[in-house]
C-alpha cells in the first residue's frame, strides 16, 4: 500500500516512518515543508527510504496536486502546530495550520482518493479543564477547549466528523494525550528538563533547570506506543468518532523533574521561570483508553521511567 504521512520529519512522523519501514514493505511517502529540520530522520538512518514531497498544508492547489499524484491508500495526518505555549503567541497561525490545512485535505481526499483512510491525530487538549467527576476522561466528555492549540484541534476533529457524515470519507479521529520519548521537542516539558539535565552535565549550562507549572498532572506514553496505535486505527477504528489514546496513568510535572534529576550525573537546582508559565493550564490530564482498547486490543508496553531515560540519553547525545 502507499502510505502518506503529513509531517513526516516531526517527532511522531519519524518515529512512525521508522516503524513502518521496520515492520511493513509498504511504500511510504513523507510530506514535509521545504524548510523542515531532517534531524530525526537522519537521526533514524531512513532519509533515502522514503519518497518526500514538499507540500505546505496551507496552500489547497499544492495538497490537491499531491494527493491526486499519489493517490494514497492510507494518510496518517501529523502536522500541525502542536506546542499549546505557541498557540498563546500566534493563535492565526496556528488555527491556519491546523483547521485550513486540515480541510484542505479533507477536500483533496475527497475529490482525488475517496477510498483513502486518513488517520487525524487530535489532542486531548480538546477537552480542557476537566471537572473532578469527569476524571478520568473518556470521549463522553464535552470538549471545552482552554487554549487556541485546543480550539484548533476541536475544529479539525468537527469538520472530520462532518465530511464523514456528509461524504462517507474514511476518517479516524485519535485523541493522545501527552507522549514523549526519543526526539521529542525541546520546547515540551520533560523534553526540555532532559535537555537542560544534558546541557548541565556537559558544562555548557549553570547547574539550574528552569521550570514552569510543577503542580499540573499529566497522562504520558511513549511514542512507540502511541505510532503502534495510529498503526493499527486506520485497520480497526469506525469513522467519524473520536477514540483516547493514553496509558491511564497520571503523574505530577513535579515528580517528571524529580525522576529526570535522580538520573542526572550531578547535583542539580529548580527555579520557576515566569516566562514559562501560561495564561490558563489544564490541572489534571488523565484520560480513559478503553473505547480505543476495545475496538483494537492495543495497550501500551513501555513505562514512562523508561521512557525518560531513553530521552535523556538522546539530549546527551544531540546537545
């Protein structure tokens, strides 16, 4: 099958390339802008494995010319602007990205490859701030977005809905929340702790890490899980309805921090950095996977300690 991810160059759309590289003899077709950083790729050894096209999503005559050429059999849809601290700053570009890309090719899958399955990864930034009742949350929550990343994401998994219902187009809606690992942005939490640890070991930083929020909980998995999942969705899940992809577990920022500086190799101090906090933030993030688990019998293998660690190895490979 020809498989397109959008995104491809990005934390999940490496990582998910690598895996279907390994694990299938599909033909895989990356999207990328033509200024997309290819570190992860190289990193992963796979630049010449697969067929690029440079496409921005936000131009509807280039996605419609891809598609049409292609003809893909299976998109998993990754690119966006996806760190919530951005969409704060440049809410335009981030509802541009994420809503008109979008759209524009739900509209080139319609008019050029109807049969296509197209994988959307949604957030669980949809749903907001959670009332305690409503933990842990489950797709019967009703999303209330508190951040324009989240409002943006909202609208994408609306209009997916909509040309499913309207088109009978094949769309499955995955909501993840927060998942880590290997390559992931500097600009997110643990992320950015693993590499100030790896910069403080080196030298090349004072023995400080600078943090935001430590009070807020979050839901993590790790990013081979999560590509496993989007994996076998685009086999298994129903179109149109959204499923939660998430480990169930919740762990405080604070003890993420706590967990990184045990396996420092020197003594390290915090310090909040008021720069790093944002103008409303979701408490408690712990999601309910069950619907997803259900329909594919997929559950998450790696634990998060693992998962740090591997992080941490990476930044001290890459600072």
């Amino acid at each position: 099958m020809k498989i397109l991810i959008t995104g491809a160059t990005g934390f999940v759309g490496a990582r998910l390339c690598k895996m279907y590289l390994e694990n299938t003899d599909h033909q895989i077709f990356g999207m990328r802008r033509w200024r997309s950083p290819m570190n992860l790729i190289k990193y992963y050894g796979i630049e010449n494995q697969i067929n690029w096209v440079e496409c921005d999503l936000t131009d509807a005559h280039a996605v419609q010319k891809v598609i049409k050429t292609i003809k893909p059999d299976i998109i998993h849809h990754l690119a966006a602007q996806s760190f919530v601290q951005t969409s704060w700053l440049y809410p335009v570009h981030t509802m541009n990205v994420n809503i008109i890309g979008s759209l524009n090719l739900f509209e080139a899958v319609k008019e050029y490859a109807p049969n296509c399955v197209v994988q959307i990864a949604s957030t669980s930034e949809v749903y907001g701030i959670p009332k305690p009742e409503e933990l842990p949350i489950t797709e019967k929550m009703l999303p209330r977005p508190c951040s324009p990343y989240g409002v943006s994401k909202y609208a994408m998994d609306t209009l997916a809905s909509q040309y499913v219902a309207s088109y009978n187009l094949k769309i499955v809606i995955t909501r993840a929340f927060n998942h880590s690992g290997i390559g992931r942005g500097e600009v997110f939490v643990d992320s950015n702790f693993a590499k100030q640890i790896a910069e403080i070991e080196k030298g090349i930083r004072t023995p400080i890490i600078k943090h935001g929020n430590l009070d807020a909980y979050r839901d993590f998995t790790d990013i081979d899980d999560i590509c496993r999942a989007y994996m076998v969705a685009v086999e298994k899940c129903d179109y149109g309805t959204p499923y939660n992809i998430c480990s169930g577990n919740k762990i405080q920022i604070k003890e993420v921090l706590k967990n990184l500086i045990n396996i420092a190799q020197v003594h390290i101090d915090t310090e909040q950095d008021p720069t790093r906090m944002r103008p409303s933030d979701l408490w408690l993030l712990q999601g309910d996977a069950t619907k997803f688990k259900n329909k594919t019998g997929w559950k998450p293998i790696k634990s998060y300690s693992q998962t740090l660690e591997e992080m941490l190895n990476y930044w001290r490979q890459n600072v």
